[in-house]
C-alpha cells in the first residue's frame, strides 16, 4: 500500500538567510544614564509612534498589541537594569547575589558591570508577583518578596498586574483574550476570545501607569536602601546578625562623595525634565537625615537611661520614650527624621505625580 503523502500546506524550499550576528548594532553603548533615565528615553520612543504620525489617525490592532509589548518590555529593561546595578555597587545587595550560580559563558563573556544580568536571564518581570520576588531575592528590598507589596505600592501594581494580562493576550493568543486572562480581568464573558483593539486614550493611559509604576519603584528602592545602608551598618546596628554593611558612611561630602555618587546615579533622573535634584542638594538631604537620626536615638537612649535611675513610682511610662523609627511609621517628633529625607528626590516625585 502506497503511504499518504498529500501536502495539504505545501511550502517551497527554505532559502532565507537568518544570520543574528547581523541583526544587532554594533558599537551601541551599554547605558544611557541611570537606568529610570533608560526608561524614560524608551517609553518615549514608543509613544513618538503614536503621537507624532499617521497612526493617530489610523491605529490598528496590530499596532497597537506591538506598542503593548513595547511598553511592558521597557519596564522589564528597567527591572533588570535597577537590579544589576544595585548587586554592583550595593553591599548587602552584592552579598545576597554572591552565591548564586553563573554560566560559565556568562563569567567569559560579560563585563564585571554587567555580570549581574546574567542572573536574571531567566526571570520574569511581567506581573507583580515576579517583580516583588525578585527584588527580595537579590536586593533584600523590604515588603518585597513572598508575592507581598508594599501598601503604599499596591494600587500601582493592581494596574500593572491588568496590563500584563493584556500582554500575556498579545504574547501567546495574538491579542485575543483567553478565559484566564479573562477572569483575572474580571470583564465579560461575552469578550472571551474576542481581539484586543487599543485605542490611543488608552495606550496613553497605559504608558502613564507604567510610567508611575517605574517611578514609584524607583523612589521606594532608593529610600530603603539608603536606610538600611545606614541603620544596618555599625553607625546604629549592634548586633552582628542586624549589620548588613561593614562600610559606614562618614557624614561629610569630602569622604563620602564617592559612594553616594554610585547610588544617585543609578536612581536619578539626569536627562528629563523635571530632573531629580542635583547630587549635593540630594546628598545634603541624606546627610540630615542622618544626623536627625542618631539625634533621635542618642535622646532615647538618655531617656531610657534617665528613668532606670528613677524610683519605680516615679518611672515615665513605655509611651514617653523617643523611639526609633522605621520609614514606614509615623514619626513622633515634629520635625520627623524620614520628612528630612523624603524633601530630595521624593519630593520631587511626589510633585511629578500631583502635576500629573
């Protein structure tokens, strides 16, 4: 018996020329700034598209998915490249990544700068669960990790976390809409696989949220690094399990120039506008804080001390000491110790948002 061979797609020989080592620009430089600087420029090439061009006029839903994945993809290059930075000039950070393991093609081929990216070759940053299990794993940001976000980062996440199901519609199903992405949406079941069609409200909303994402990010990772970087180390930290840095900042812009420098630029925005404040107003506002700080404790514990000499009638209670205050409490003093240091570049972003 002859065997079937009808070809019921038939396909001529296969001809084309697929070279990768032709595909990528050469002689492209690695970085463009800090990496919220990288971000910024990317989001913009992108929405150029569709501000600037006939495709105002005449969007389609192909386009439109196109410019979704762009997007997403930009704050997934911002992910990495906060990540890679922070293991780089980072203490703690460093010490989180320093037992993972590398390919040995990575350890030929990448630059010592660069190194940590080979480490998140392999993860995601497509959902808010993926960003927050990251951040914990190898920067120890606090909040992160476990699936958990900070309260203060939650609305912000919720939308990202929707975009992304309109991502996962475009990636795999050529923007129709599956019945768990669906259900994440809480939408319609009349709309399950129906296909997405954006609009150019809504790519402009999308780019704002995920813009505010970046920023939100942003300003929450460089705030609880530079805390800790100071109150883990041995300026606060006691104990040798709560010491997280063994080099301690030295409180005065000649010595510690240099190491702040790295932080800023790697967190500020230097190429837009509005541009965070300037490295000295910013470190000038560090440096306050951190004096407020040891203020604060110094006076605490010369309360503490003042009330073991009393008699014990005459002890003030638990509520009349000053205490130490993490960033996520309310301080109790007027002049609060996290309000000095949230007056740089987080008052910046606070203004960006209400401008907005």
């Amino acid at each position: 018996m002859d065997p079937f061979s009808f070809d019921i797609t038939p396909s001529s020989a296969l001809t084309e020329v697929f070279d990768a080592n032709t595909l990528f620009q050469t002689g492209a430089p690695n970085s463009r700034g800090s990496s919220i600087d990288q971000y910024l420029d990317n989001s913009n090439k992108l929405t150029k598209i569709y501000t600037n061009s006939p495709f105002r006029e005449a969007l389609t839903p192909e386009l439109g998915a196109v410019l979704l994945l762009g997007h997403v993809s930009a704050v997934e290059s911002y992910m990495r490249g906060i990540i890679r930075g922070l293991v780089y000039i980072d203490e703690h950070a460093g010490n989180l990544a320093a037992p993972k393991q590398l390919s040995y093609f990575a350890a030929l081929n990448h630059e010592p700068r660069l190194m940590p990216e080979a480490l998140l070759e392999s993860i995601s940053f497509s959902g808010a669960q993926n960003i927050s299990n990251a951040l914990k794993e190898f920067c120890g940001i606090t909040g992160m990790g476990n699936g958990n976000i900070p309260n203060d980062l939650k609305p912000v996440f919720k939308k990202f976390n929707d975009i992304c199901q309109l991502r996962h519609c475009c990636v795999h199903r050529f923007g129709l809409l599956g019945a768990g992405n669906a259900h994440k949406l809480k939408v319609e079941k009349n709309l399950i696989e129906m296909p997405l069609a954006l609009t150019i409200d809504a790519l402009e909303d999308i780019s704002s949220i995920l813009e505010k994402l970046v920023l939100s990010i942003n300003s929450y990772i460089y705030k609880d690094v530079l805390y800790r970087s100071f109150t883990k180390s041995n300026s606060i930290a006691s104990e040798d399990l709560e010491r997280q840095y063994q080099k301690e900042w030295a409180r005065n812009p000649a010595e510690d120039e240099q190491r702040f420098g790295e932080y800023y630029y790697l967190f500020a925005v230097t190429s837009f506008m509005p541009a965070s404040p300037n490295l000295q107003d910013s470190y000038v506002e560090f440096q306050e804080w951190m004096n407020k700080t040891l203020e604060n404790i110094s006076r605490a514990k010369a309360s503490t001390s003042k009330s073991r000499q009393q008699p014990p009638s005459l002890a003030p209670s638990p509520s009349a000491h000053v205490p130490f205050r993490s960033p996520t409490t309310q301080p109790a003093t007027t002049l609060e110790t996290q309000d000095i240091y949230e007056r740089g570049i987080f008052g910046w972003l606070k203004r960006l948002f209400a401008n907005n």
